[in-house]
C-alpha cells in the first residue's frame, strides 16, 4: 500500500464522517470477519427514560424516587441519568445530597441519603448486601425485562424498596447497519453488561443471533481476546468507559462519536456521526481503497 493511496482513502473517510488515527489503520481492515457490538450507546441510542416506579406495599413511591433519584444523580451511566431526570421531572424538587457515593462498576451504585444506606443496581448488587429478593419486585422486573426493558431495584437500610424501570430505543439506523455488517462478510456479536433477556430483546430487534451478555465491563476485553483466540479478526464497536479496553484489545477498534474521551482515545477510527452504518462505511472504504493500490 503506498502512502498517498492510503491518505486518498483517509480524506474521503472524513467527508463520510469517519476520523482514522492514522493510515496504517486501515491495512487491519482486510482480516476483519467478526464485529462486536456493544448495545447501550452503540446498537441503541443509549437516552434511557424511566417509563415505571413500582414499590412494596406501605412504601411511599414519593421517597423512592427521591432517594434512588438522588443517588442516581451523582452517576454518569445512562440509567442513572434517566432516574434522576424522571425523579425531578415528576416531584419537581431538588434532590437532597449524597455522602460517600460509590460506584460498584457492572452493578449499580450505593450511598447515603438523608441518612440513609441506599442501593440503585442490579439484583447481583443487593446479593452483596445480602437484601432478601421479593416475589413482586422479582415479576415487575421479569415483566419488564421480558418485554426488553431494564429493570433495576431500590434497597435502603436493608430492605428492598421498589423496582425502577428504564426503557432504552434501538437505533433506527441499527438494523440497516447489521445487514450491511453481514453483506461485508461480518458475524455481528452484541456484547453487553445488561441481562440476557433484554439483551437477546434488542438483538433480535436489530437481526444479531449470537450475544455475550451479562458482562463485567473489566471482562469486555477478554471476551475480545477470546474469540481472536478461536481465530476470529475482531473490530469492537463501542462508546463508554467501560468499552476502552475491549476497543484497544480489538484488531479494529471503532469509536461512537457521541461516545466519551476514553472510548475514542482508545480506537483507530471514530464514528463521528454515532451512526452504526458508518463502520460498514469505514469497512468497505477502506477494503476498496486497499484493493486499488495492491
Ligand atoms: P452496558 O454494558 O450495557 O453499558 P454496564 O456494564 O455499564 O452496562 O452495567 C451493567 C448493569 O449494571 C446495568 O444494566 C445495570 O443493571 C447495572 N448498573 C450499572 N450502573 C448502574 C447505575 N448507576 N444505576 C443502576 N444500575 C446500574
Ligand atoms: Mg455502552
């Protein structure tokens, strides 16, 4: 490959809204036969809303939002975000303060407010703190998550409070990219820290068969390294923190330009648009610009 051809091929990238680290990058694109994707931010549009609050018997629903409201809004990830803005948006109050937050990563979140220990996150979450499951909460966030949505539980001082339901969108642009994906010849994998039944939900919606779900984001990458161990050429396409290792681990790391700083230091090419089409695009220009300059 001569250097000018592969410049050629980095200048029409821009125009398609791709930004390649530098030339070289391309030449990894001609082994790629696998690409992973991981779903909230990247197969989805990752604006989760909170659409449902349901609480235990004798719990006022006010308190919980409040409290998982408040706690929730000392987080970044994306369900966090939309349990804040539901618990604002529906008291309208401002949340009280939170002490010694934690973030308990592929899990959810703990801390004080108004006193007391609260807990937003997963039922493996709870597990930790050793809060006994309940029936109902238990059928409220299997309903939900049957129906692709994500569910997370409320506990403070002990006890579960309540279930929390978050709705995320797949992306209109996902599925067209997915077919494209496999037309170059590419077996799409959602990867994802979420459950499997909303993960399978989405990769159904979007035409992706296999799914790695229930992740920890520090076994992202390992999962990658697995399958280049079974031979597989791996592009990961990925937007959070919690992707940057899988994408520096990738043959072909590609960045959501929505994405955050982490995820796009890590890759080779960033998707400025956010648009999943483009790593079909960035794929097929760069195959094309390869095979015109053998
Ligand atoms: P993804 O791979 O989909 O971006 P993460 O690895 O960030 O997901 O999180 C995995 C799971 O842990 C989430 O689906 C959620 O159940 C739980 N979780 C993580 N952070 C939070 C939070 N701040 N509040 C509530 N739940 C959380
Ligand atoms: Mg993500």
């Amino acid at each position: 490959a001569t250097p000018t051809a592969l410049l050629v091929g980095t200048g029409r990238g821009a125009q398609l809204g791709i930004l390649i680290k530098g030339p070289e990058v391309l030449e990894s694109t001609r082994r790629i036969d696998t690409i992973v994707l991981d779903k909230t931010g990247t197969v989805t549009t990752g604006k989760m809303t909170l659409i449902d609050v349901v609480s235990v018997p004798g719990q006022d629903r006010a308190e919980l939002l409040r409290l998982a409201g408040a706690l929730e809004d000392a987080s970044e990830h994306p369900i966090a975000q939309a349990v804040a803005k539901g618990a604002v948006d529906e008291l309208d109050i401002v949340l009280p303060e939170v002490d010694d937050f934690r973030n308990v990563e592929g899990k959810g979140v703990t801390g004080i407010v108004e006193g007391r220990s609260v807990l937003v996150g997963r039922r493996t979450l709870l597990d930790d703190w050793a809060i006994a499951p309940d029936p109902d909460m238990e059928r409220a966030q299997n309903t939900a998550e049957d129906q692709g949505k994500t569910a997370v539980l409320v506990a403070w001082d002990g006890r579960l409070r309540g279930v929390l339901v978050i709705a995320d969108r797949v992306k209109p642009t996902s599925a067209e990219a997915i077919r494209q994906f496999r037309e170059l010849g590419l077996e799409p994998i959602l990867l994802t820290g979420d459950n499997t039944t909303v993960a399978q939900r989405i990769a159904a919606e979007v035409g992706i068969e296999r799914v790695i779900a229930e992740v920890m984001p520090s076994d992202k990458a390992d999962v990658i390294v697995r399958l280049q161990s079974e031979g597989k050429s791996v592009a990961m396409v990925g937007d959070g923190v919690n992707d940057a290792a899988a994408l520096a681990q990738a043959d072909l790391g590609l960045a959501m330009g929505t994405g955050t700083d982490a995820a796009i230091e890590a890759s080779d090419l960033t998707l400025v648009r956010g648009d999943l089409r483009s790593a079909a695009d960035a794929i097929r220009l760069s195959r094309r610009t390869l095979g015109t300059i053998k």
